[in-house]
C-alpha cells in the first residue's frame, strides 16, 4: 500500500465535470483517489496512470447495478453521501455509465429540489440574522457604545462568513441547476472541463475567508482573558482616574467598602475590559465617607462617590460619538441641560441634576465620563478632568 496524501477539495462537489477532469489530472502524476470528504481528497501515491473518473448521485445503488458498472469497466472509488465516484482505466473501459443525457438530467430532479429547498430556507436565515443585526445597531439609541462594549467586530465578522456560506449555497444550487438544464437539452457532461480557474478561484476565496472565520471565534476568548475586576489601590495609581479625595479636599474622608466572595471592593473597584474598537475600558468606582459631616438635606452622614469611565479607541473618529452616546445612557432626565464647552484641545460637555454632577469629554482617541455625588461644585472638577485627559 502506497502513502497516502491529501489534498483540498476547493471546488463544489456538484460541479461533476471539473471534478471528475482534476480527478484525472492527479491520476496522471501518480496520485489515485481513495476517499473524498468535505475538506479534503484523500489520493493513493502510485504509478502515474491515464485514469477516467465519472460522478454519479444516486441513493444506495444496489449491486446488480454496481455489477453492471463494473462489466462496463468500471469500479467504485468511494462515496460521500449520494455522491459515488467510479473509475477505469482510459485504455479498457468499454461505455460510459451514462449515454442518455436527458435520463441524466431527469436523475439529477431530487437533488435539484433540496438544494432549491436548502436555498430558500437559507435566504429566510439570512434575512432574519442581517435583520437582527440591522436592527442590533442601526435601530439602537446608543449604536457607537453598543458597538464599543459589544462584539461588534466579531459579528461582523461573522456576517461576512455568513455571507460566504450563503454565497457557496447559492453556487451549489446554481452547478446543478445549470447542469441539469444543459442535461435535458441533450448535452453530455464535459468530462474533461477545466478545473484550474475554478480551483484557483476557490483556493483565493477559502484563502480569505478561513482566516476570517478562525480569527473571530477566538475574539470572545481574548476579551474574556483581558477582563478583569479588582480593588482600588488606596495609593497613587497610573489609572485614569479623578481621585474623589481630589475634589473633595478634606482629611476626615475615608472609603466606604464593600467587598464580596471574590474579596473585591465592589465600592472602590477597577472594571477593565477589551474590545478591538476600544483596547483600553476602565470604569473605576469609589465611594467615600466624611465623618461628622451630613447631606445638606439632612438625609444621612456625607458620603460622596465618583465613578469614572474611559475609552481609548482604535479609531478617534469614534470618539465624539461616543460622547454623544455616553450622554443618552447617563443624563436620566430629558429636561436637564446639557451645556458645552470648547477648549482649544478638547470638547466638554456637562450636566446637573441636583447632587449628581457629570462630565463627558474627548480628545483626540480618548473618551472621559465623570460622574460624582457630592457637594462640591462642577466648576472644580473641570480642570483635574482636563489635566488627566490630556496627560494620560
């Protein structure tokens, strides 16, 4: 027995013609089919030889009709599914397996129906899927955010392999339809028809896509192992944060904790996540207490927070969006005014709704979130947001 060797299928099974000529064509270099898969042709290295090879579908072809092939010169190869493959040598093999092309092509009818079948539901599939992806971000109120926490890219992604499959069903169906058609005309199958531009066509496209699909199904794993949560230090940190005691400025405030099974002070807490629109996600909490000290409404002991959240973008065309859509998730109330201001190195934006103060602001790829509760006016917290943003 020879050593076996494989070899990419790239072209469609139902193009019987090509396949058949390619079939052949490694015969002549020494290389004899042994199995076919969806992937891969699995050839026999030997003696080259002038081998013919024909396609038939049929369902469960019964030995007396296996027997007549064999009388005819011909030998069964292998079979994937209702595909059979048969081959003789070029020198002794008395008649084809087939002589009537319209008997061909009427034999050809079930296959053309549930590929015909195949099609409409996967059109039905695809319209449904680009329909939810359509209205996932196109009808979202914040699609820029969405886009950034999400997986925008690998669905993406996934779109275009989607369209690819739907693309290789289509070509399937359209092989036999044609097939048939040209059948029932009376035309043979072309036996020896060119394989190269197909095969080269195909191998480019597998070539694309493959790497595309690969990649985004290891996006999720990336974004899973660079998430991660964990406590505030109480010490100077690189983070990009506004410190509440910095707005605070007083030495009676200390934190507030909170901490779970996971010995994480979820009051004080880093969140950092990854996306490839946004490499860099913080949201940073933390919450405070001033001892001896009470909300201007007497409604209980002082106790000011501050959460910050921050983007670094893969794209800083994103980043004014971004604000924009920051601004529809976090002012609440319709009538609160949101008020502008330009500095000659980034853009501000802010809003007051009684105690709770926000900023939102962006330079260049960077996109800024502040979000503080407490007394202190929103005027002092503006040029610690500025520095940080610029500096960082």
């Amino acid at each position: 027995m020879g050593k076996f060797v494989k070899r990419l299928m790239l072209d469609d099974m139902y193009a019987l013609g090509r396949n058949e000529a390619w079939f052949s064509d490694m015969a002549k270099k020494g290389l004899h089919l042994k199995k076919i898969g969806r992937i891969f042709g699995y050839f026999e290295k030997g003696e080259p030889r002038e081998t013919n090879y024909r396609i038939d579908v049929i369902k469960q072809p019964s030995l007396e009709q296996l027997d007549v092939y064999h009388d005819c010169g011909w030998d069964i190869v292998t079979n994937n599914k209702d595909f059979y493959i048969f081959s003789a040598n070029e020198k002794t093999f008395t008649t084809e397996l087939h002589t009537d092309p319209i008997e061909q092509g009427l034999s050809l009818s079930d296959l053309n129906k549930r590929l015909r079948n195949n099609l409409l539901m996967m059109s039905m599939a695809m319209i449904l899927f680009l329909g939810m992806m359509f209205s996932a971000y196109f009808l979202n109120k914040e699609p820029f955010l969405f886009m950034i926490k999400g997986s925008f890219v690998q669905q993406i992604l996934l779109v275009v392999v989607e369209l690819y499959v739907f693309y290789s069903v289509i070509r399937n169906y359209l092989a036999i339809r044609n097939l048939k058609k040209s059948l029932l005309q009376g035309n043979a199958i072309n036996h020896k028809e060119d394989f190269r531009k197909a095969r080269l066509t195909s191998g480019i496209l597998a070539g694309v896509f493959l790497p595309i699909a690969i990649f985004s199904m290891f996006i999720p794993f990336v974004q899973i192992s660079k998430s991660q949560d964990y406590t505030l230090p109480e010490t100077k940190t690189n983070l990009p944060i506004i410190r509440l005691a910095d707005i605070e400025q007083n030495p009676k405030l200390r934190r507030e904790r909170v901490y779970d099974s996971d010995n994480v002070d979820w009051a004080n807490r880093v969140s950092y996540d990854w996306s490839l629109l946004a490499p860099v996600q913080y949201e940073i909490d933390e919450n405070g207490i001033v001892e001896g000290e009470e909300w201007a409404d007497k409604s209980g002991e002082y106790s000011p927070s501050i959460t910050t959240r921050f983007f670094e973008l893969t794209f800083s065309g994103m980043a004014e969006n971004l604000t924009l859509d920051l601004i529809s998730r976090f002012v609440y109330r319709d009538d609160t005014e949101v008020k502008t201001i330009n500095h000659s190195e980034l853009q501000m934006y802010l809003a007051e709704e009684g105690i709770r103060k926000q900023i939102f602001a962006f330079l260049d790829n960077k996109v800024i979130h502040i979000t503080y509760y407490g007394k202190r006016p929103i005027e002092d917290i503006i040029p610690t947001v500025k520095a940080r943003l610029v500096s960082y």
